[in-house]
C-alpha cells in the first residue's frame, strides 16, 4: 500500500489517474465479492426456515425502525453502553458521506458533494461525529476490560476487540485525511468549521507540497482500505448484526409481546413428513427465528436480566441463540448443498445435541430478554417451539409436568378439581351464574383455575366480587362452564391441547353473547384477549386493576378506609412486560388512604418474575436459587411491610417466598387492599 503510494508521487499525473481508479476497482471487486458471496449464502440460510407472516402493520414496522434503529431507544434504556453505542452508529451515518466523498477524491481530489458538499455545517457534523465515534470506542474498550460486566461471559470478545480497532482505524485515519486537506488547501469545508481536523493539520503545515500531498494520497487509500476490509470481514464474523438488526428490528413481532404464534396442525402433513410439530431441527425455525440468530450482538443484556440466569440455572437466552447460531453456520452448507442435489441429511435434534434441554425447561417466559434485546431477538418463541416439539413430538418433559398435562385432558383445570367446585368460592355472595339462555350481563368476570381452585387466590377472587358489588357493577360467572383458558398448556408446548381448550372455550363466550370480560389473573388477561382472537373469539378484555383505576375515576369507587402499610408493588410479567399495564395499579394504590410506597429496584418494565409462568408453577426447581425467593428478598429489602400483587399465580409464589424467608412480610392483591380501604370487605 505505501510503496503504491510513493510510487505514483513520481509518476506522470496521466499514469496516477489511471492507477487509482484502477486500484479502487480492484479493492471494490474483492471486497464486494467477498461480501456478496457471503450474503447470498446468509440469505439461502434463512431461506431454510419454516414461513411466518411479518409483512402486515407497515406503519408500526417504519415507527420501530425509527424509534429502534434510528433513535436508539433500546439500547439507550441503559444510559451509559447506550450512549457508547449511539456515538458509533449515529457516526456511521453521518461518515457515510465521508465514504462517498473518499471515494470520489480518487478520481478529482477536490471533490463536493452536489447541493451541500464544502457546506459548514457538513464539515463541522462530519468533524464532530469523527470525534464521538472514537469517544465511543473508547467507552466501549472500558466497559469490556475494565468494568468486566458478568452479561459479556461466553461472547467473543476478542473478535469485538478486533472491530472495535477496526473501526479506530477508520476514524483515525479520516481525522488524518481531512488534517493532510487542510495544510494542502483543498479541505471540502471552512477549516474554523471543522475544529478537530484543524487542530492536528499543524502536523503537516511545515511540509512542502510534495510531502503534504503524499500523506493526504496515503491516508486517503488506508481509510479506503479500511472501510471495504470492514465490509468484507464482518459477514464472515460474529458481528453479523452490524449489517441485519435493522432488518430483523423491521420483521419484529408487532403484537402484543405475550401472544405466541400459533401452530397449525395439519395431521395429513405430519404423517406424509411435511410439517413437524414445533423445532426440533434448525430448519423448523421460522425464518424470522434463523434472522434473529444473525441478528445477536452479543451484549448479554438478555442474560442480564433473566430470572432463571440470575438464579444459577443454565439458561442463558444469550449462549442460547449463539449456540443456535453455530449450529446453523456449521450445518447450513451441508443442507444447502443436499437441497441442491436433492439428496437427505441426517437431521440433527435442537434437544439435547444443540441446546440441553433443561434450558429449555428453565425458562418462565416472563419475556425480559425479549424486552431488553436492542435488535429485537424473540428469544421465547424459539424456547416454546423446541418445547413443542419436545412435548408433542417426542413426549418428552419433566416427569412434574405431566400430572399438568393429565389435569388440564381429564379435569379441564391444572389443579385436577372437579369442574362442579369452580364457583363454590362464590357461596353465600350472591354471585350470578349464567346458565345457558341467560342474559348475558354488561360483563363475564372470568375468574380463572388459580381463583377457583387454590384457597390462597380465591380470597382475590373474592375481594373482586365484593368490590365490583360495592361499585354496582354487573356481572356474572360461568361457574363450571368455565374451562381452563389454555396458557399453561401452549407455555409448556401442548398446542393441541391449548387449542382444543380455546376451541371450547370461544364456542363457550360466543354462544352466550359475551363481549366484554374482567379476569384477576394477567395469564387469563393475555390469553383471551391477545391469542383467542385467532379462534374466532374477540371481547374486550379488562383486568380488574384497569377497572378499578376507570371506577376511582369515575367516582364510582371511593377508597375512604385508611390502610396503614408500607407496600411494594410487583408487576406481573403477563400484566406488564407482556401487555404494558404499569400505571392502572399504581394509580389505583395511590388512591387508597394512608398507603406508602416503595419500588423495589427492579420494577416496571424491568421488574423481576416470580418465577410461575411459562407453566413453571407446575414444575419444581432442582437447580440453584429458587426464582420467588430471589423476588421476595427483593422485596424484603426495600423495608415494605406488604408486597402488592395483581396475579394470582404472582401471590402465590410469593407467599410461599415469605413464608421460605421467615419473616412478617405480607403478600396481598391490589383486590384484596381495595375490598379493604372501600368497606366491600
């Protein structure tokens, strides 16, 4: 590269100006090859994958790429690696006009680009984001090797470090660039406006022409170098995402984050071998799920932030998608390859041989990973496909499991009750049952197994009742029409099963007319209102924190008895992660008299699981700290005499965390506090 440069300094200017297009047409073929090659095999990989619809809600995917993508929403949810992050990609941008202007000087070294090119405020943004990109780079080298967070264990750090000096070669030899312009003469903008280039040009202002021209050819054809040696090696390396995150944050599911898709089960496929039930080999993915692979930046924020990573088991949504990754780049090839010649390959199982399956198992699908990943990875629907398939496919779960999945076919409820004890909560309230022929009332208070069926949340149902008495407001209960509404069944990968309860299910709510329903339980909340839509059943759906909020308002409900308590409240994963209620609890708390209250450090959208979902509840915890023990020490810590709940399931795995931990802390649901501080109790 020097010796080109020296060289065509003492070369007729005729022969210069052929050489380094002659060059640059060398450096794009290679690495636009290279490129290329690699990309059309990336596509053929996805191309691998099972079909899913992410073409629809086009407003809603333009609003993510901007919001996502081009302001940074996620990442910046942690301010400082946000920031980091921010300054190299928005510099990226910005320097892209640097690239095309490079490009150009090859052939006509002072050249603008048309309509603003030699503008001030181009040279000063160009100089200024130069600058930020190395600041970044900088804060990105102390994060990794002096802070050390545990979130980067199992990523390649090495090859990160390698871009990372990559991307310093880029700046660097940019700022040189435009400093050799400026002692020459020839800088595209005002050099009071580009402050940073400036004050290094004195580095070369002492040379004679000849030098300064020298250097400003040298620093022109490294930067050249540099930038299409990046875009040839980042395909091939682990960085994947620094090309497709904008695309995969473009397909990202734009529903509610608690609906899963559903499988349709075609049996006529299933025995010709054409369809498979779930993921059991890495072409059953969806495409979308094989895009997510490329898409991992490797951050471990996902990890970060899961219940069953923070408490010692092994799953890591981070080393899982790698993994998935791996296998992909290592068996890909081979399938293209047999596809092509039509041949068939020993297909390798996802569980055990590629990810264990007790990660699989591990997982509550509270969806922090989902809501933390700034490229928009779905890591839950990879999870509950291999569960599909290991439940439906193969029959194979923990042992615990199976007594679930007996209880839900014989029983219709995971706790194995007879469905004539589904109302006896109800006894001496006065609650109406609506038989068939009845009136349907304005609402269904849906109550659910949890609120049926275990003694601790029947007194939320209870409370429930009373209040909505108390605020006159009608309702009336199914009672034994009322069958489990499927969510442990599809979270613990039964779709069969889930469907043929929804089925019921919607024949059930349409046949009597129901069109708006109250549920206590965010499970029941999620799935009626987001899945069963796919089965024919649409209501307006309502969680009994949401209407209490809407009544207080109204002055329908008014809270007068003061509660002496100091309270935390724990925001139910399918209540807020999943479907974005946050505020309707804690306005309906904070009109109660005489409550205080405290957050624990992990809340809101970053709250902490309890450690019931994904059909959890039903399964024990042989490895490491248990997920309610963990919560509940939380909060223990804040010095709240009461943690608030809106779930059943969250009361209780809580109570039983309370009551693991010794102490006087007590575990109620908003329900309960409301029954009380209104009189309805």
């Amino acid at each position: 590269m020097l010796a080109l440069v020296i060289r065509t300094s003492t070369l007729p200017l005729a022969r210069i100006a052929l050489i380094g297009p002659a060059f640059l047409g060398l450096v794009v073929l290679a690495a636009g090859g290279i490129f290329s090659r690699r990309a059309y095999d990336l596509y053929r990989f996805v191309r691998l994958g099972q079909p899913v619809g992410r073409f629809d809600d086009l407003p809603k995917r333009v609003e993510q790429e901007t919001t996502v993508v081009l302001g940074q929403r996620k990442l910046l949810q942690r301010f400082g690696p946000g920031i980091m992050h921010a300054f190299i990609f928005w510099g990226f941008l910005v320097l892209l006009t640097t690239i095309v202007e490079a490009l150009a000087e090859v052939f006509q070294p002072t050249f603008a680009i048309p309509l603003f090119g030699r503008s001030a405020w181009l040279g000063f943004v160009q100089d200024l984001f130069s600058v930020l990109v190395i600041v970044g780079i900088a804060m990105a080298l102390y994060f990794r090797k002096v802070q050390r967070p545990e979130r980067f264990r199992g990523s390649h750090l090495e090859e990160a470090d390698f871009i990372l000096v990559m991307i310093l070669g880029i700046m660097l030899t940019l700022l040189l660039l435009n400093a050799a312009r400026i002692a020459l003469g020839i800088a595209e903008s005002p050099e009071r406006w580009t402050p940073f280039s400036n004050a290094i040009s004195p580095l070369f202002t002492h040379m004679g022409k000849g030098a300064q021209g020298f250097f400003e050819r040298a620093f022109l054809w490294a930067h050249i170098v540099l930038v299409f040696g990046f875009l040839a090696f980042i395909p091939y390396s682990k960085h994947l995402h620094i090309f497709v995150s904008e695309i995969n944050v473009f397909f990202a599911n734009t529903k509610a984050r608690g609906k899963l898709r559903p499988l349709h089960i075609d049996v006529e496929k299933l025995e010709d071998g054409q369809a498979s039930l779930g993921a059991g080999t890495i072409q059953d993915l969806t495409w979308k799920q094989i895009l997510d692979l490329y898409s991992c930046t490797e951050c471990g924020r996902c990890q970060d932030v899961c219940p069953a990573w923070n408490t010692g088991k092994p799953l890591s949504p981070k080393l899982l998608v790698m993994n998935l990754r791996d296998h992909l780049f290592e068996k890909g090839p081979e399938l293209l390859a047999a596809q092509k010649s039509k041949v068939e390959v020993e297909p390798v199982a996802l569980n055990p041989n590629v990810i264990e399956d007790e990660v699989i198992w591990d997982c509550t699908t509270c969806g922090a990973c989902v809501q933390e990943c700034p490229v928009d990875i779905e890591h839950v629907d990879h999870i509950v496909d291999m569960r599909r398939n290991l439940v439906m496919g193969e029959s194979r779960f923990p042992q615990e499991a199976g007594l679930l999945l007996r209880n839900l076919e014989s029983s219709s409820n995971p706790w194995g009750q007879p469905q004539s004890d589904r109302a006896a909560w109800a006894k001496d309230l006065g609650v109406r049952i609506l038989e068939d022929g009845g009136q349907a009332p304005e609402y269904l208070y849906w109550v659910g197994c949890a609120g049926s069926f275990d003694d601790r949340a029947k007194k939320i149902t209870q409370a429930v009742a009373r209040v909505l008495q108390k605020a006159a407001v009608p309702f009336a209960i199914l009672g034994p029409q009322e069958l489990c509404n499927g969510d442990p069944a599809r979270r613990i990968g039964n779709e069969y099963l889930f469907q043929t309860l929804a089925e019921q299910n919607v024949q059930t709510l349409n046949g009597k007319g129901i069109r708006k329903v109250i549920v206590n339980c965010p499970h029941c909340f999620n799935t009626l209102k987001n899945e069963y839509p796919d089965y024919g059943g649409t209501y307006e759906v309502i969680h009994h924190t949401q209407l209490f909020a809407r009544l207080i308002k109204e002055g329908r409900l008014r809270p007068t008895e003061e509660v002496d308590e100091v309270l935390t409240y724990h925001d139910p994963c399918y209540l807020g992660r999943h479907n974005g209620v946050y505020d309707e609890p804690r306005e309906v708390l904070n009109a109660i008299p005489g409550l205080r209250s405290t957050e624990m450090p992990r809340h809101r959208e970053r709250g902490f699981c309890c450690g019931a979902g994904g059909a959890r509840m039903w399964m024990e915890e042989r490895i490491g700290k248990r997920v309610n023990v963990e919560r509940t020490e939380e909060a223990i810590s804040t010095g709240a005499d009461t943690m608030g709940v809106a779930c059943p399931y969250c009361l209780i795995m809580l109570d039983d965390g309370a009551k693991a931990k010794g102490g006087s802390l007590k575990v109620l649901d908003v329900a309960q506090l409301v029954a009380r501080a209104t009189g309805a109790d």
